[in-house]
C-alpha cells in the first residue's frame, strides 16, 4: 500500500498548495475567504479519495485469485537501487491466472522502486507445452497481457524450460516474435555483460540446461522428441564449449549462470545429477558467483560448503503449492530460505556487491542475499 498511500498524500499536498498559492479571493471578506477555501481542500480531499478508490478499481480488474490490497509496503532499507537493477521470474506463462498477474503486480511495484533494467525468466516460459508456433496466442495472453505494467516494459532475457520442449521450441527463440512483443529475447546460448562502471561490469550467462537432462529422451519419453537438426549429443557438448570459453574470456567482476534446472535443491525435482556432474565443474573453474535457475516452482537459496557457487532457484512465477519438498528443509545448514509459494527475485549490483532480495506474492521480502568483494 504504501506506494499509492504516499502517491495519494502527495496529490493532496499538491492540491492544497495550488488551493494556498493561486486562488485569490480579492472582494471576499476574511471569513468568506476561509469559508471558501475551507471547501476547496474538503473539495480536494473528497476528489483525492475519489480518485484513490478508481485507482483501485483499475487494478482489480486484473485477474487473479486474491483480491488486491494486500500489497505490503516495499521495504525502502532492502529496495535500493544500483547501477544494475533486474527481476528474475520463473514457471509462469499462464495466461494470468493461478496467480500470475499476482506476482506480475509485484515484479511492477519493485520494478519501478528498483527502475529495473532488465528482467529475467529462468524458463518454462508458456505452459503447459511451450508455443505451438511462432503465431501461437499464447504468446500475448501469457506474456504481453499480463506483465503489461510500466515498469515491466523493458527487454525480457529467457532461456527455455523443458515444459517449452514440449511444444515448438524453436518458435521461442525465432526472432520473429521481437516483432509482436519487442521486449521478448530468448536462445540457446547467450551472455548479457552489463557496465556497473567504467571497469567493471556484470555478465550474465544464459544456457539451455534441457538437452543435458537424460529422462527427457529416452526412446519411450513421453513428452519429449527431440526435433532440432543438430543431434543432441553435440548439442550438449557445444553448450558446454561455448560457456567455458564465454566465461574464459568474460572480464566481468560478477558472473552469474542462468537456465532451467535445478542443480541443488529440495524442491519436488531435488538435484538434477547429469548438471551437476557436467556444467557446475565450469562455473567452479571459473569462479562463477550464482547460479539461478527455475524448474522447482519455489524460492529457494542453496549455500553449500564445497561449493563457493550460490544456487538459487526463482520458479515461482505461477505454479506454486505442490507441497512436496524434503521435510525439514527449513532447518538444513545449507538451506538458507525454502519457500513453496510463488514470488519472484530482484537483483542489484554495484562493482562491489550484489544484493538479491526475494519476493511473496504481496510484495514482502522473505529473504536477501548480499555478497561483495
Ligand atoms: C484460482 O483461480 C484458478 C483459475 O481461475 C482456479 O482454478 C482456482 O481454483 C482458484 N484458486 C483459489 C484458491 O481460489
Ligand atoms: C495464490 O496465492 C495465495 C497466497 O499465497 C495462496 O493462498 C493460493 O493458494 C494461491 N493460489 C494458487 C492457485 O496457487
Ligand atoms: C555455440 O557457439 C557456436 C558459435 O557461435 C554456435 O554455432 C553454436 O550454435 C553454439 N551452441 C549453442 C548450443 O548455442
């Protein structure tokens, strides 16, 4: 609430100055003067209160499953903007409801707080199969129409989850889409390097993590054919290839991985074990400082002591509640939040740290990460 609240005091404020410094009453004597001006603010006031209402009903409108209102007042001391500001969100395309737009209404409020740069999505991008087609509508019912606020009308980075594997996979990264909705940008493998000042910069690295995943495609895999030229087999290896030598040559202070699956994590999937052994071996190599993925529809931040990597998980971008999480998660060493619920993340960074804080569905901060060097 507390956005609109200050937004509404300071409409008031604004009116009762206008009503103190230009409203002249030359041939009015005093009390007539005060009566008069005494009814302007009420005026005002009523009009302010008015036009607070209006301003939630608009946003009502917006479909979902809790009414709106329960938006928690964004902690000032955590939401502070760096010179990079961007919000991560995954396992969401549901053309708005179960909770989508919920969690779009809060990416909007920190990322206009944050003024986000840029925002990322960690995959299963269209449920429940992807697009059908570079035409597919889902495209605009579960992307365009519902993170339509302002301050969500920046480029939006994504990487592919296998629930996009099961539709038309190769419709998400067709460039063709740039053109239905401009901010939409995804690929197989791709690096985002961001200047947080003159010398030093923040890279992200975006990588497909399906073909890596071996129940997918057994021969008997429901769900999943392989339908791209290239055999999977030097699909994988190419992957591997481009990272390490993207993250070789990267001069960037912070160097953050991003893709579909999990790593670790006590989520329904647990730890996908083939990554583990393939690609984490790359991001300890070269001193890579989180790993942000999706695929557990949780929040989730995984600290391990054999690793200096930070595993977080932000797939709670709709499909949430499964309730099918290691018992006594919480009270791991290495676990430093579980939460079964949707949200989303935002990430700040500065040359010398990098703030990660971690959002309910009302906008309250369940946990942040701060690292620095
Ligand atoms: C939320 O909305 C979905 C879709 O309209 C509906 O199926 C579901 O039952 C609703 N859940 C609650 C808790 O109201
Ligand atoms: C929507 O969020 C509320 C609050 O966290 C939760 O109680 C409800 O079950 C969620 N609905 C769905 C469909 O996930
Ligand atoms: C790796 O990079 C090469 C050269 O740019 C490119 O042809 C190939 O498609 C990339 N591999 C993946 C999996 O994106």
């Amino acid at each position: 609430m507390e956005t609109s609240e200050r937004h509404r005091d300071a409409e008031i404020g604004l009116l009762t100055e206008e009503v103190k410094s230009h409203h002249h009453f030359p041939s009015a004597t005093k009390t007539t003067w005060r009566k008069a001006a005494l009814t302007l603010v009420f005026f005002c006031l009523i009009l302010g209160i008015i036009f607070a209402f209006l301003h939630e009903d608009s946003i009502s409108i917006d479909n979902g499953n809790l009414t709106f209102g329960d938006d928690q007042p964004l902690d000032a001391l955590s939401v502070q903007r760096l010179p990079l500001n961007v919000l991560i969100v995954g396992d969401w395309g549901r053309k708005g409801l179960y909770n989508q737009s919920q969690v779009a209404r809060q990416m909007s409020r920190v990322g206009k707080e944050l003024q986000a740069d840029f925002i990322l999505s960690t995959g299963d991008n269209f449920y429940d199969s992807g697009l059908k087609s570079v035409n597919d509508k889902s495209f605009e019912e579960s992307f365009t129409d519902v993170y339509h606020e302002k301050s969500l009308q920046k480029r939006w980075y994504a990487v592919l989850g296998n629930h996009d594997y099961r539709g038309n996979e190769e419709a998400q990264v067709d460039k063709s889409l740039n053109k239905r909705d401009p901010r939409w940008w995804c690929d197989y493998f791709y690096t985002i390097p961001y200047s947080v000042s003159p010398s030093s910069t923040v890279e992200f690295f975006m990588i497909d993590t399906n073909p890596f995943v071996e129940e997918y495609w057994t021969p008997d895999s429901e769900h999943y054919k392989w339908a791209r030229p290239t055999p999977r087999e030097e699909v994988m290896a190419s992957t591997l290839e481009n990272l390490s030598s993207a993250l070789e040559k990267s001069p960037a202070t912070w160097k953050i991985v991003v893709g579909h699956h999990t790593m670790y994590s006590y989520g329904p999937h647990r730890n996908t074990p083939e990554i583990i052994e393939k690609v984490l071996p790359i991001l300890e190599a070269n001193k890579v400082d989180l790993y942000i993925n999706g695929h557990d529809h949780c929040l989730e931040h995984i600290k391990r002591i054999d690793s200096d990597v930070h595993f977080v998980t932000s797939g709670g971008g709709s499909k949430a509640w499964k309730n099918e999480f290691l018992p006594g998660v919480q009270q791991l060493p290495d676990v430093k939040l579980y939460y079964d619920g949707q949200g989303f993340i935002s990430l700040s960074a500065s040359p010398t740290s990098v703030i990660i804080n971690f959002f309910d569905i009302n906008g309250k901060i369940l946990h942040n990460l701060g690292l620095s060097k």
